[in-house]
C-alpha cells in the first residue's frame, strides 16, 4: 500500500498486452507506428496542432521553457511550480532561461498584478520575460477554467505565451467535471505526464503548434531524449489516455475518505476545503516523530513520506481498506 505518490501505479494486466503486441519502429528516424499514432491521437484530442512524447514530466517541461525562451530569458511562474522547485533547477543550468517565481496564492492561482509587476521593460538591464507557466493541478488544488481564461488575457496584454505544466491536468478535468480540450484550450503548449494517475508506466507529452514542437524535438534530442523502439512505451500511453475518468473519480472520492478519517485522529487536521483532487496533506501533532511513523507503518506494508504536513496520495493502487489500514496503524502507533 503505496500512498506516497501517484508516480507508483502498477500497468494493468491489460495494458501490459498492449505494450506486448505493440508494432514498434525506430522513433529518431520517425519510424515508430506506435508513438506516431500516440503523438497524432493526443494532437487531435486536445485540439493541438502536433505533440511530442518524451520520457518523463521533467523532460516535457524543460523542452517546453527551452522551445518558448532563448538564453538570458526569463519566464514567471509560482514559488509551488514544480519546473521551479523540484526539477534540479534544470531550466537555468541547461536553458539558460531565468525563473522568475511568484508567491503562489492559498488555493494555488497567481495574483495577476503581481505578475504584472515582475514583468520586466524593454531594457538591456534585465531578462526578457518571455513566458507565464501555470501548473494544473498544484498540490492537488484546481485551478478553474475561469481563471486559466484570465491568465490567457494576461499574457496577450504582456506579449507572453502561455504555457502548462498539466502532469494531472485529468485530475482537473475530472474535478471540474469538463472535457480537457476546453480546459487546456487557453495555452500555447501544456504538458501531460502519463505516468502518474493515469497508469502508464512511463512518459509524458508535449503538445503544441507545428513548428513549437518540431524544436522541441530538435532540443529532445540534444538532451540524449531521442528513443528507439519506445511504441512498446506510447502504447501504454495511449491506452491510459483513452478512459481515465472512471479511475479519477475513485481516486478523488478516496482522498476525501482518507482527509475526512485522518481529522478523526487526536491531534491529526487536514484543511478539507483544499482535498479537491487525489492529494491530502495533513497537520501532524508537533510532537509525532514522522520519521518513526514512516518506519512503522513500512513495516506493516504501507508506505508513506515523512513530513509536517504529510501529504498522501491516492491513485489505482489505493483502496477504501488500504486507506483503514493506514488509520489503523497510525492510531496503532499513536497509542503506544
């Protein structure tokens, strides 16, 4: 029972015979049937010219500040931002592209006039501000449809594209019960990360106009991207795009459990009004040695990060008796 992220869903055994009896080719000379049905279905779908799929999230995002911005660039986004904060800092050290963080508001959104104040002029002083990256959901919250439009009109105010880090940009859709073409719709390029709640086992896209994406191919392959016979992969990736819904719905139901049973535990608090997606993170009392009950419940088969707040996460592999299970024992420890 793995609640540390939606990273470690398992291939269904039905996706592992459709990677199986997948029809591969080499993808550096274009010549995967696989990833091009992948690539050209995802296109259509989220009413994109063309797409891209690469090996993981990490790589979508980089290749998607690297195509919108040159060197000594800069582009904002949120002090939570996962291309800021937990991507090796990748952006500046091979890009050099300069992030420009913003505090992240509580429910995750970016206040526009701070925005516009981090906007620079027309002046060989400073970067050139390029770009705005949004991310969908952030820390499990969603940002609405209303408010993607906003920073649509923001960035054509300031001459930005407008791009998104959409890793579980299904998670928002799902919750916000809309189809991901009119979410996604506001962006010049988003990404989608296969890997997380939606079961493939590894990938991510890329998406965006013809010719944004024939660079960031271009700069994929400079990274040591380029794949071989990766159809066995896109295939999976297909399959997990096709009907994720069902499975969210689950997943978003399960993290309202498990928020909900974790505020039964003394000392325990989980601000429900943010458990909008598969993502709780909890207050633990001051005095719980994280690191104790990490040991503890690892032990009894469940595994958990450390930290306060404590976030888990819910996804295919967690059920309603997973979630019992993990109250159990962190009352069991409690106890002791």
């Amino acid at each position: 029972m793995d609640f540390r992220s939606d990273t470690v869903t398992q291939p269904s055994e039905a996706m592992r015979q459709c990677m199986a009896q997948a029809k591969v080719g080499d993808d550096v000379y274009g010549d995967d049937p696989t990833v091009n049905d992948l690539e050209h279905w995802a296109a259509a779908r989220h009413v994109f010219e063309s797409a891209l799929f690469v090996t993981s999230g990490t790589q979508a995002n980089l290749l998607a500040l690297m195509a919108h911005c040159d060197r000594g660039d800069e582009y904002l986004c949120g002090q939570q931002a996962h291309n800021y904060r937990y991507e090796a800092g990748g952006a500046a050290v091979l890009g050099s592209i300069q992030p420009q963080p913003i505090e992240n508001n509580p429910d995750g959104s970016l206040d526009f006039d701070k925005l516009a104040a981090a906007v620079k002029p027309a002046d060989f002083h400073f970067a050139r501000t390029r770009l705005l990256s949004l991310e969908n959901t952030i820390n499990g919250k969603v940002l609405s449809l209303e408010y993607l439009q906003q920073a649509r009109q923001f960035a054509d105010r300031h001459q930005l594209r407008l791009h998104l880090d959409g890793a579980r940009i299904y998670n928002a859709a799902t919750a916000l019960d809309i189809d991901i073409a009119e979410l996604v719709a506001p962006f010049d390029s988003i990404t989608i990360c296969l890997s997380k709640g939606l079961g493939a086992p590894v990938g991510s896209l890329l998406l965006g106009d013809r010719e944004y994406i024939e660079k960031a191919r271009r700069i994929r392959k400079m990274l040591g991207g380029g794949m071989r016979q990766a159809g066995i992969l896109a295939a999976a990736g297909k399959m997990a795009l096709q009907d994720p819904i069902p499975q969210l719905r689950i997943d978003h139901k399960n993290a309202q459990y498990l928020a909900s049973e974790l505020n039964q535990i003394h000392g325990w608090s989980v601000n429900t009004q943010f458990v909008q997606t598969n993502i709780v993170f909890a207050k633990c009392p001051d005095e719980l040695d994280g690191e104790a009950l990490c040991a503890y419940l690892m032990d009894r088969g469940i595994l958990v990060t450390p930290g306060n707040p404590m976030r888990f996460v819910t996804h295919n592999g967690i059920t309603e008796t997973a979630i019992d299970q993990m109250i159990a024992g962190i009352k069991q420890y409690q106890a002791m």
